[in-house]
C-alpha cells in the first residue's frame, strides 16, 4: 500500500484503517497452539486479538496520514481546533502522537499547537517536564490505544490542578475501551474501535489447553508465532 498517494484523495473510514493495520502488521491473533501465549487485556479480561500500536508509530508517513485523519475526525465530532493550546499524551507511547496531532491542527488553522508528554513518577505523581502550562490553557490529550481511559483521566486532573481546562475529547489510534466515552464522559475519537471478544480468566477456553496468558505490553516477543488478523 501507497498510504501518502491514497490518503491525499481523501479522509479514511475505519474499515479502511482495520485494514491498514492489519497490513503493517499492527493486528494479531492467538493461533490456537498452547504452546503459544494468549493476551491477558488491561481491562481483565483474556482474548484472541492484539493490537500493537508500535508497528504504526514506527512508520512515519503512515502514522502522519493517520494523525491527520484523527484531526479531521475531532473537527467532525465537534471540537473547535481553534480552542485547542496543547496536545498531550503519556510519556510511552503517545507522544509521537501528540507531535503529530499539534502539527496537523497547526496546519489547518495557520498558527502553532504546542505538544507535551505527560510523566508519571514512581510515587504516582503525573508532571509535565521542560514545558510550562499556563492556567486557562485548553489542552486535547492522545493516547496510542485507549483501554480504559484512566491513564488519560489521570493526565486531566494533573492538568486541571494547574489551572489549564482539559477538553472533554480522547483521542487514539484504537478505543479499546468497548464505550464511546471515559468514565469521566470526555467523548473517545479513535480510527478503529474492535469488538473484540473477550472472556473471563475462569472462562478462557485457552488457558485450559496450555496456553499462557500475558499483558502484550512488555511482551510482544512472546507472541511472535500469532497470525495477521483476516
């Protein structure tokens, strides 16, 4: 695939995106030996599929093509991208992101979006390190793949105790999460959201047969024997 000459004819649709993915490798699946390991998802639950958002960030002018049709996607939904001062994502995995997002909105607008990456300490404590965020400053946060979304809540408040206002949107490559909103009601824009199936620990049918369960962050190596999604 071509992505620079195919995204210039147009914005993408998440068919087309599920695909793109798949292609570049980002979407696996478990392949039924137990020999194997199986994902263990954030939320809980045990699973078949993995999305890795490392196979996209890796590639430049594809995760440019993919920041910009999140941009349009946050216009469509109804964000102002005038109202917005920084984008902020975690420290790991995000912050690509966020550089690419700020540079698209800049672009459409004519004037400078400020990108930032958001540290959590080992006391918990979320900082924002060599940037200075002023009070009333609206900020977008990203993020690569939205599970739950409380990691991002979680860079809200931190951004919210200094002053500057967190905009009610989430924005990612995949929304993970199964709802089309955080917990907190700040609405979740993503180019793909699976629904993919899920089962509980005491009901895996995969763990029985041998198959180990683990967190794919961390662990990506162990599934190298898993098979592109179709």
């Amino acid at each position: 695939m071509h992505f620079e000459r195919e995204y210039t004819m147009s914005t993408h649709d998440e068919a087309y995106w599920r695909l793109v993915f798949c292609v570049a490798g980002a979407i696996s699946r478990y392949d039924g030996n137990p020999e194997h390991s199986h994902p263990w998802y954030t939320r809980g639950g045990h699973g078949r599929y993995i999305f890795n958002a490392d196979r996209i960030i890796e590639r430049s002018s594809l995760l440019d093509c993919a920041c910009a049709d999140l941009v349009e996607a946050l216009r469509r939904t109804g964000l102002d991208l005038n109202s917005v001062d920084w984008v902020i994502g975690p420290e790991k995995g995000a912050v690509k992101i966020a550089d690419g997002i700020a540079r698209h909105i800049a672009k459409i607008r004519g004037r400078e979006c400020l990108a930032a990456s958001a540290t959590r300490k080992d006391d918990g404590l979320i900082v924002f390190e060599r940037v200075v965020i002023e009070p009333e400053q609206r900020i977008l946060f990203v993020e690569d793949v939205i599970n739950t979304g409380a990691t991002l809540d979680g860079v809200a408040r931190a951004v919210e105790s200094l002053g500057a206002v967190a905009l009610p949107y989430l924005t990612a490559l995949v929304n993970r999460s199964g709802s089309a909103a955080t917990d907190s009601g700040r609405q979740i824009v993503s180019l793909f959201a699976p629904r993919w199936k899920t089962w509980k620990a005491e009901e895996c049918p995969f763990c029985p047969q041998g198959s180990k369960a683990l967190r794919p962050k961390g662990n990506w190596g162990s599934f190298k024997s898993t098979v592109l999604w179709r």
